[in-house]
C-alpha cells in the first residue's frame, strides 16, 4: 500500500526546510541528558499505547515515524530521491518502507546488525551497543541512521554509484560524523522531542490513516523489562488481529523490476554460490563429525525394531548419503528422493516391487501393492531392505494417504525407514495412529548445510525460471508459426502492454480484436482468426475468459515484463 | 525420485546382525557381546511380561464378549427350522466396547479378541475400518473379501481357487453373502458329521458372522445407517453380531444413528480396562520387582509417565520408551554387564578386564564409596583388582537386597499413604516410588503431613492396614523382615487387647452424669472449667498412645529402607538416568531445534564471532539466520526488494573490511545469489510462501517466536 499523497509532498517539503546534518548534529551534540524525564515518558507512553482512543497519543508515534523519516531525509537519503540506479541502494533507503513501524524495523535491524561487527573498525563505538540497549528503541533509530549512513557512505565512496547530490552531501559530514561518534554513548533525549515539536508543527495535518495504525504496533524493546512482558501477552494477540484486520498490505510498492537487477537464473544463481565461501565451514564440519559419530546406533535402533527421524537446521541429505555409503554398501537399500518434484507413493512402491521384489505386473491400487509387499516381505524373513528417505515431509509426500502407506510400509519388521524432515510443521503430518505405526526415534541433527539440492526443484521466488521459462517457450512457438500469426499475437501483446496500468484489465474483446487484426490486414474472417486462437489457446499462449457480458475476452497470460522482453526480442528479430 | 542399490556381491550379511553392530559401535568398551545377550534376554523377559500382563487384563473383558456372542444367537442354534418365528424380531446383537482414548492400543485388544472368537465360537470374524468404507459398496466388499478368506483357512481344500474367482465376480450384495453362508453351513455340516464334530466341535453348526467396527467414530453415519437397516432385514437368514470399537463414550452411537437405526440394535456395553489402570499394572509388574535387575532412574521414569499421561495414553508407548532405556542403557554403560540376575553376577565380576575395573573405580557413587573407607581399604580398592572386585561383589548384594527391601517397603507405605485425604504422596504408587527415588523422602513436607495425617487414622483403618502390610512382608522370600513382621502383629494383637479394655474407660462419663444434677450457676461454671482442665491436660489414652507408635514404627522402617537409589554405591551400574536422551528421542521439538539454530547459531557453530549477547544474532551468522531474523520484523506480506536490501547492508557491513572495490558488482550479485538461496530455504522450511497479493512478495507464515 502507498501512503496517501500527502506525506510524501510533506516530506518533500521538509526537505526542503530541513538544513544539512550538520545542523541536526549539532543539534544533537549540544543536547546532553535529561533522560530519566524521557524514559519516564516513554513508559507512560507504552503503557497507554494500547489505548487508541486517546488521541494524542497515537499522535506522537505517529510524530515519531515521522521524524524517523525527518531524520533519514535530512540526512539526505530519502526514498523520493529519484535514485537512477537501483543496482546499489543505500541502507538508508530501505526506511522508506511505508509502512507502520513494524516494517521498518527490518531495516532497523538490518543496520544495528550491520553495526555490530565494526566494534573493531571504530574502537570508540565500542561502548555504544552497550548503551544504546539501554536506551528506547525509538532513539536508537537516530543512532543507527547516522551509523550506517556513516557505513553506507564509506562504501559509496568506493562503489561511487550514488547520486551526485547524495555524495556530496554526504562527503562533508563525514569526518565530522567520525569525531562526533562519541556523543552517541549518551545519546540525547531532549533532541529527540524537539525535533517531535518541530516535525508536529510543519506536519501535524498530515496524519494519515497509516501513521494512526503505527500506534498499535509493539513499544520499544527497551523499556522496562516487566512493562514488555504485560504487553507482550496482549499484545501478540493484538498484532495478530492487526495482521489480519485489515485487506491492505502495508508494504512499499517497490518490485524488483524496478530493481534493474537482472534476474538470476539457476545456473548463474548455482554459479555463483559455488563460488561464494561456505561460512563457518569447519564448524559445520564438526557439527556434522557429531552426528556421523551415530550411524551404527542408528544402525543397531533400526535393526531393534525403531525407525529414525532426523530433524533440524541443515539440509541433511550429505549426512544420509554418507550414512548410505558408509554403513549400507552391503544391503538392499532405497533412496527416495522425496524433495523431487514428482514423487509418489506409487513410484516409491513400484520400485519397490519392481526392483527390490523383482515383481512384474501392475496392481490395482496402491493399497493392493502394499499388501503384496506386506506378503512378501512376512513370508521371507531373509527379505530385507532399507528405505532412506530424503524430505519425507514433501510436498508430494505429505498427504494424508501417502504418509497412511508409508507408514504401514515401515512397520514391517524387516523394513527399516530412516527419513529427514525440515518443515516446521512436518510433525503435524502424522497423528498417533500414525505415530505409533512409524515408531520414530528422534535425532536432531541440525547440520547448517545449505538446501542445494532441495531448493534447486522449488519453483524459487527470486530466481528467474517461470519468466524465463515462458519467454523461451513464447518464442519458440511464435517461430513456428506464420508471419500473421505473429503479427496477431504481437497486436494482442502490445494491446496488453497498453493497458498494463489497468489492474481489471479484462483482456481484449474478441470482436475488438477482430477489428484491430482486419485493420492490420492480418486477417480476413473471424473464421480464421478463431482458427488461429486456437492454435495459440493449444500452446498455452492465450487465456479465453467470458466476461459477464457474455463477451469473449482474450488475455496473455505472462507477466508484463516477460511480454516487454518478448516484444523487444521481436523487434529486433522483425 | 527413488533409487535402488542391490549390493553387487550377493553376500548375506551375518544374521547375528544386530549384535554386530552392537559390537561394532561399542568397540572401544569390554564385553559387549555378553552386554548385547544380557540386553536382548532382559528385553525378550519384559516383552513376555508384558504380554502375559495385557492378556490377564483383557481375559475378564474378553470372557465377558464371548459369553455374549454366544447367547446372541442360541435362539438360532436351536431352532433352525423355525426361523420364520424369529422374523418379528429384527434386532440385531450389538457389543459396544469402550476403549479410550489411547487408540494404538486397539490393535492389540482387537488382535486377542479375534484370536479367542475363531478359537472357541466362530471361523467368520471380519474387521472394518472407518478409512477402508467410505461407502456402503466397499463396505461390504471388504466384509465379504474378509469373510470369504476366513473359509478358504478353514477349509482349504479342493476348492480354493473357485473361492478365489468367485471372489472378484461375486456381487457383493446381502443375498450373495447369505447364499454364501448357507453353502458353507450346508457344506460343512451334512457332509462330515463326526469329522466335524472331532475337528472343530468348539464351533456350532450356526456360527454367528461376527463383524467388528474398529473406529466407530470415524464411520460416516451415512454407511452404518444403511448397513444396519440392510443387515437387520436378513438377521433371521444370518447371525449377524455387531462389535463397535469405541474410543469415547458410548454417547456416541446414539449421536452417530438416529434412533429409528439404533432401535435395530440390541445394545450391550463392555468397558475395557482403564489404559492408567493398565499402566499401574505395568509399572508394578516391570518396575516395582526384584524380578529384573535393570531399573529406571527418576527422571526418566518422570519423562515417559509424563509422555504417557500428557501425550498420548499409550501403554505400548510406554513399554517401547521402556526398551529404549534398555537398549540405551546396555549401550553406553560398559559397566552394565553386571546388571544381571544374582545367579550370573559372580562369575561375571570375576572375568572383568582391569579396563573395567578402572571403570568402576570411575564411577561417582563408587568414589563416594572409597572416600569414606579407611586408607588402607582405600588403597586396595583403587590398586586391587581381587579385592575391588570382592567389593563390588558385596556392593551388588547390597544393592540387590536394597531393592527387595524397598519395593516391600514402599508398598507397605503406600498402603498407608494412598488412603489419607488428599493423598499428600500421591494416590498412585508410582508417585511414591518417584517421590521417594528423588529425593530422601522424609524430609519432605509432603512426608511430614501425610504422617500428621496417619497419626489422626482411626482404629479400623489403622488396623486393616497394618495386616496389609503383615501380608506384604509375608509374602518376601528373605529372612530380612521377620522382626518386622512380627512387631507389626504385636501391634496387631495390642490393638485387640485396647478393644477389650476400652469398657473401661467409661469412667470419664460419670463426670458428665454429675452434670445432670441440678446446681446454681456458680457450681456449673466451676465444674466446667474443671472438665475443661482435665481434658486439656488429659493423658493420651492407649490407643493414642499405640497409634503414635504405629507411625513411629512406619516412619523407622521408611528411613531405613526407603532411601534413594542414588545413594546406594555403585548404582549406575542397575540405574538409567539419561533422562535428557530418552525425551530427545521421543518427545523431540523440532520447531524449538530450528529456532534455536535460527536465533542461536552459536549454539551449534561454536565460533567465537557468532557470539552475542542477549537476544541479538552476529552480522556474521549463516545467512538464513539473517534473513530469518530480518522477516521477523514484517507485517504479514514481506517485500522482497526491502528484505534484499536490508541483507545487504548487513551482510555488506559483515565483509567491510575485504569488500575492495574491485568487483562490486560481482559482489553484489553474489550477495543477490546467497540471498536467493536464504530466502528459498526459508520458504522449504515453510516460514514463507510465494504471494500473489502484491508483486514482488511473500507471504509470512509464522507470527511470534522473535
């Protein structure tokens, strides 16, 4: 959701009136003390937060914000700077979340975590951690802003991507900011209310809906301990209905797409992190030098009649494998994959007939197979085999009949089941009938290996595979047809691109389109141009949806950047 | 997705598998073939135990269900030919037996129940489960694959694959079942008369069809209704009897059929033991014995009563945690070879290896031991293998006549303590027994007013109780308790004696009688504070007197011999203690494992950077803790673009001092690609989901937890 219009004139404005960080540290600097009154405030504050009808209240969060936002704009980096190149952006930026405070404070966070390690960087930083723990949450803003824009601009300096405008202004302050840094150990409340003042009397008609909602989101961390607890209670039941109250998604608006990052598809993306160091390497290898220290009591609790469960952090796969090669090169064993995308019960049971059974034949169900395989593995006690199983709590695993039959499958005594689970909602999957049919024995093995193989199936969100997916197939189907063919199906591309602001865009009106193609002389009949939307309907290339009006609307259904690409790569082909 | 691997060498592994890896893995300590024999032998004796155990639990339930299985249809028995007056009555026998909640356990009750009904009353047992009948079509098919099978077992002669054609032709309907039930009695019966009469006289000439609903509840009223109402039509061409297994309350068929449908049922209700009861039992038969010398420690004890009474209600799972404490026992203490039978503890202790030896001069118990020694017996200990192990012999004596005496104990004490008013030590033995091994239970409050409380019994109670306790003690082999036994009866028969005394104790009532006599107020009130002074100073009478020796006594034996286990020496050689173990491999939390990795990395990674103080995570953790800790601070949508960004500035500052300006660019895409990957994991870990709401978005799925 954006912020109606008026606070971002408002803050335009304020930058306007608001004079360089010099000025405001200065400000800063001068003001020593006095925060026993603040922190008194601040308390009553939090104590009432919770009581929205008083009015003057949620003003002064929302007074706050909004000198967060002062403060961030007039250290001059501000979310309306029209930042040209979206590749490098600043820490700071991310503050204009426009959001109630709970958004902004991953920001927040993010800086107090960048500010951590530079303890030894700056030696005279190293009290303010300490310090600024103590002081309310909503200070601390302040504090990190400067901090990190005093990294941040560090950095810019070599990566020299910034504005012009923002460089500047930031090159001066910056010794300064250096030799002040001491101040923030006794980080000035007083400021802090002035700046309120002055915010309140250049914005207070500037309250926004949004800012109100501010005043629900959770006090400051740092006030006293006990007051957070009360609050804690009523409050997670408050932020709950907060979350879920209201359709509006208060977060910024800004995409990717406007990122101007390219896309990573998923071998550059696999590229790269076989590239990037593994952190903490040797720990995790001691991490895991502990669990494989286990394998043969595993061994001997599977051969006791139990199976094995391994839970935690870490993709556990390696530590199976090694299990797998280690302990199992002399036994019948399978390995499912259960991460795999199209992995089911069937397949596991088959290749367990068929492979394992050495059976032909197909059965009726899957619940008949199971019986065979019950048989089987009862008339022959010599029959043994070992089912590992990668991510049993899958997406294609973790239905209701799946998990029902494999269970059965590990209770069978000469079965032994070692299976890996990751959700944190795995264990619901199983009830106690279940529960006593697995007859699980719990290890946790939290191993800090990243998910490789797991996630490379997952239809990743960041990764670039649908839209590259769709692009190639666009183009190569479009190949293959006619010159008019293209020409049509170009018409309705750019018809969408059109209207691309529009987000009820319905599509195009079949008879519309008819016109726009005859006009083109791309066609001659509706006859064949239904012909050619078939084709296209065939390929997947099209949607046809009927309107309320009976009216046949056509719509491409690939996200606009994917048609943008699309339409550039045909014009250039054209 | 599945991959096979055959070993390419078609070597069988040895059989004695298990025990092999029981070696394999214990290789560094002494004798683990003799501790892998000793486990699996103790094992195999509990398991038979508990077995005998729920057989004698369930006989009187299952005697019960037999007896009404066979009156439902004596009727029928006899008068087979006149059927037709029987057609009034359309009700069909019923048994609803109530099971708990712990539904695990069905399977075995249900197991037995069928073993007893094809041993003495019927071949034709079908079991339905509710996941199997969706609806009424499969429902019978399932009844009569199962019911056909039954035949093809007791008669699987000549025609055992026309059966098994049949089977898949037959339409599955109420005539094709009965049609299939006369053929069978028609066959069976003119055929062989004597033969019959020799091979299976257990069963009639009209064996009822028994049908038993596993789960009840999850029967869809839908197929039940119509199964009845279809069944009760031909209840006079087939004995039908119905079994419903319930878990709840036998509320629930009246809430299940409506009452034209229950009206059809002839209702009997069985009640099945108590899974408490059950465990009661248990415990008292596995734990509270001499019979078997490996026992459990408080804590574990505590961790599988709590899983049992706050999880799941499972007996089965308790006697799985219980092997669980065996094996694991066996298999970490190398010492736990001599936690065998008296018989076998000699010879072992006398083929120890000085390893041992040194183990057991390690053990804390036993160092406690030779501290208190005088030197010269400390120095034998400690440099002696004859005489340490001369020592352990008697310790173990020791140890093994303790427990005798304090089961015995124990019991007499819970006779004793389970009848005060709000049980201050408990009502269940097995909360004595943990009160007691936890600490010296004496000097607990909770001891201190029970006993206040005894002192206040009265002659009847105190009485009864104290022949149990008589008959406890009686029934110890050993000589230990004999003075017990005998003190106890002599107070037995003082107590009898009072009783013929008390007559005379009818002199304090002439003082009340003088009462009666007219005064003036003064005189009254003179008499009064008079009575008042003599009660107050009023000496205890004998029976008072007897009672607080009684206790005295009680209280004597209970110091003697109800000491905790962990201050007998040598102790962890008998004892499982890893309760910590024990409720990791049963009762895990993985979603306390994953935010403890996700919050506190250090406490895996042991690296002195990731290191923080309080809540706060390093700028130099693994990155998905980074970007788990960052979502935590969003709303319920999360926009990627802020999440990327604010993990670059994170991460950015992390790497400051190396981050050259050299390739920034490869940095960051590096920096975008680790993020890629944070963010994907967290969405397998299910933290997050894609969003459609908003370009560019995900969804949070966890709330608290920060």
């Amino acid at each position: 959701m954006s912020r109606p219009e008026g606070t971002r004139s408002g803050r335009r404005s304020l930058q306007v009136k608001f004079v360089p960080d010099e000025d405001v540290l200065k400000h800063i600097v001068d003001d020593a003390g006095a925060k026993v009154r603040k922190d008194k405030a601040q308390l009553s504050a939090s104590v009432k937060r919770f009581v929205k009808k008083l009015e003057h209240i949620s003003d002064k969060e929302a007074q706050e914000i909004l000198e967060e936002e002062n403060y961030v704009a007039a250290l001059g980096i501000c979310a309306q700077d029209p930042v040209g190149n979206g590749s490098n952006i600043s820490g700071g930026e991310v503050y204009s979340f426009q959001t109630p405070k709970r958004s902004n404070k991953m920001a927040e966070l993010a800086s107090e975590l960048a500010l951590t390690p530079e303890k030894n960087v700056t030696p005279d930083h190293s009290k303010c951690p300490e310090k600024t723990a103590k002081t309310p949450q909503s200070k601390m803003h302040l504090l990190m802003h400067i901090f990190s824009l005093l990294f941040q601009n560090k950095k810019k300096e070599f990566v020299s991507t910034t504005p012009y405008r923002l460089r500047k202004r930031l090159a001066a302050p910056d010794p300064y900011l250096e030799s002040e840094s001491e101040y923030s150990a006794s980080c000035s409340e007083e400021e802090d209310e002035e700046e309120q003042k002055e915010v309140s009397i250049v914005l207070s008609d500037q309250k926004t809906p949004a800012k109100t909602k501010a005043a629900s989101t959770p006090p400051p961390r740092n006030s006293l301990a006990k007051k957070i607890k009360e609050q804690k209670m009523d409050n997670l039941v408050e932020e709950y209905f907060e979350a879920h109250s209201s359709s509006k998604v208060l977060t910024s608006d800004r995409t990717l797409q406007k990122l101007r990052k390219r896309r990573l598809n998923q071998q550059t993306l696999h590229d790269l992190l076989k590239n990037a160091p593994l952190a903490y390497a040797a720990e995790i290898r001691d991490l895991n030098q502990q669990h494989e220290s286990l394998f043969s009591k595993w061994m001997l609790q599977l051969h006791l009649g139990f199976n094995i469960v391994l839970y935690g952090l870490g993709s556990k796969r390696d530590l199976l494998e090694k299990f797998r090669t280690s302990l199992l090169q002399d036994s019948v064993h399978l390995v499912v994959n259960g991460y795999f995308p199209s992995i089911t019960v069937r397949s596991i049971l088959n290749s367990i007939t068929e492979e394992v059974l050495d059976h032909i034949g197909t059965f009726r169900s899957p619940l008949d197979q199971l019986e065979f395989i019950t048989k089987r593995f009862k008339e022959d006690s010599s029959l043994e085999l070992y089912v590992l199983i990668h991510n049993l709590d899958s997406q294609m695993l973790r239905g209701e009949r799946s998990q029902q039959i494999l269970a059965k499958l590990s209770s069978l005594p000469s079965i032994y089941l070692i299976a890996s689970i990751d959700h944190i909602n795995a264990p619901l999957m199983w009830d106690q009938a279940k529960l006593s049919l697995y007859n699980w024995l719990w290890y946790e093995t939290t191993t800090f290996n990243p998910y490789v193989e797991e996630t490379s199936y997952e239809n990743s969100l960041l990764v670039q595979q649908s839209g590259s997916l769709a692009l190639s197939s666009l183009t190569h189907v479009l190949h293959s047809l006619t010159l008019n063919a293209r020409g049509i199906f170009r018409l309705l591309a750019r018809h969408q691109l059109e209207k691309k602001d529009n987000p009820s865009y319905p599509g195009l009106s079949f008879q519309d389109f008819y016109q726009q193609c005859r006009e083109a002389f791309l066609v001659n009949s509706d006859l064949t141009l239904r012909a050619q939307l078939t084709e296209f309907r065939d390929h997947k290339l099209i949607r046809a949806k009927r309107g309320a009006d009976g009216v046949e609307y056509l719509l491409i259904p690939v996200d606009d950047s994917t048609l943008t690409d699309f339409l550039e790569k045909e014009d250039e082909d054209v | 997705g599945c991959f096979v691997f055959k070993p390419s060498s078609k070597k069988r592994r040895l059989s004695d598998k298990t025990g092999h890896d029981f070696r394999s893995t214990s290789s560094d300590s002494e004798d683990t073939e003799l501790r892998f024999v000793t486990c699996q032998s103790l094992w195999n004796q509990i398991k038979l135990e508990t077995q005998q155990i729920q057989e004698d639990l369930n006989k009187q339930l299952l005697d019960n269900l037999v007896s009404f299985l066979s009156r439902s249809h004596s009727d029928f028995q006899e008068k087979t030919t006149k059927w037709t007056c029987r057609m009034k009555f359309r009700e069909i026998p019923t048994a609803a037996l109530v099971l708990g909640v712990n539904v695990t356990d069905h399977d075995l009750t249900f197991r037995s129940l069928s073993d007893v009904l094809q041993e003495s009353i019927t071949p034709y047992v079908a079991f339905l489960e509710a996941k199997d009948c969706p609806g009424i079509k499969n429902l019978m098919q399932k009844l009569m694959g199962q019911l056909m099978n039954c035949d093809i077992e007791v008669d699987s002669l000549e025609d055992e694959d026309c059966v098994q054609v049949s089977q898949n032709r037959i339409r599955c309907s109420m005539p094709s079942l009965i049609s299939w039930y006369e053929s069978v009695t028609q066959k069976t019966d003119p055929e062989t008369p004597s033969k019959k009469r020799n091979s299976s006289s257990r069963h009639w000439q009209f064996p009822p069809v028994v049908v038993i609903f596993k789960d009840m509840e999850s029967f869809t009223t839908k197929v039940l209704k119509d199964f009845i109402v279809i069944s009760s039509q031909h209840i006079h061409e087939l004995p039908l009897v119905l079994v419903f297994g319930i878990a709840t309350s036998p509320m629930i068929i009246h809430r299940l059929l409506p009452h034209s449908v229950s009206s059809l049922l002839c209702i009997e209700l069985f009640q099945s033991l108590s899974c408490k009861d059950h465990l009661s039992t248990i415990i008292d038969k596995l734990l509270l014995t001499s019979q078997f010398p490996f026992k459990l420690g408080v804590k574990v004890l505590q961790v599988l009563i709590n899983i049992f009474l706050y999880h799941d209600f499972s007996v089965q799972n308790f006697v799985k945690g219980f092997q669980l404490c065996i094996v694991e026992h066996f298999y970490s203490q190398p010492l736990s070879v001599l936690c065998c039978h008296l018989v076998d503890i000699k010879k072992r202790i006398y083929s120890l290896s000085h390893d041992q030896c040194e183990n057991i001069r390690r053990l804390p118990s036993f160092r406690r031991y030779v501290e208190k020694q005088e030197s010269g017996t400390q120095v034998a200990l400690l440099t002696n293998d004859n005489f340490l192990k001369e020592e352990t012999e008697n310790l173990l004596e020791d140890l093994h006549a303790y427990h005798e005496n304090y089961v015995l104990i124990l019991r007499c004490l819970h006779v004793f303590t389970s009848s005060l008013p709000k049980y201050p030590l408990g009502k269940q033995i097995r909360e004595l027994h943990c009160a007691c091994l936890e600490n010296q239970v004496w000097e607990t409050e909770e001891y201190e007013s029970s006993l206040q409380l005894a002192r206040m019994l009265n002659k009847s109670d105190l009485v009864t109780m104290l022949q149990q306790c008589v008959e406890i003690l009686m029934s110890s082999p050993g000589k230990e308790f004999d003075k017990t036994v005998e003190k106890l009866k002599e107070f037995l028969t003082q107590f009898q004696n009072l009783e013929e005394a008390s007559q005379e104790q009818d002199v304090s009532v002439s003082s009340q009688k003088e009462l009666q006599k007219k005064t003036d107020l003064y005189h009254l009130q003179k008499t009064l504070l008079e009575l008042k002074e003599s009660r107050k100073s009023k000496k205890l009478t004998k029976f008072e007197m007897l009672r607080f020796e009684v206790v005295d006594y009680i209280d004597r034996l209970v110091r003697k011999y109800l000491v905790p286990a962990d201050n007998r020496t040598l102790y962890e050689i008998m004892y499982f203690n890893a309760a910590t173990v024990l409720r990791g491999h049963l009762n895990a939390a993985p979603r306390t494992a994953l935010h403890m990795a996700l919050n506190n990395p250090h406490w895996y990674l042991k690296n002195q950077a990731l290191k923080c103080d309080g809540g706060g995570i390093s700028n130099k953790a693994p990155d998905i803790c980074i970007v788990y800790k960052l979502h935590l601070e969003c709303g319920r949508l999360i926009n990627l673009v802020d999440w990327l960004e604010a993990f670059s500035t994170v991460v950015m500052a992390a790497e400051e001092p190396n981050a050259d300006a050299a390739s920034s660019d490869q940095v960051d895409d590096i920096i975008h690609a680790r993020f890629i990957r944070a963010v994907s994991e967290l969405e397998l870990l299910g933290f997050i989901k894609p969003s459609k709401q908003k370009t560019d978005h995900v969804a949070r799925l966890t709330w608290g937890g920060c």
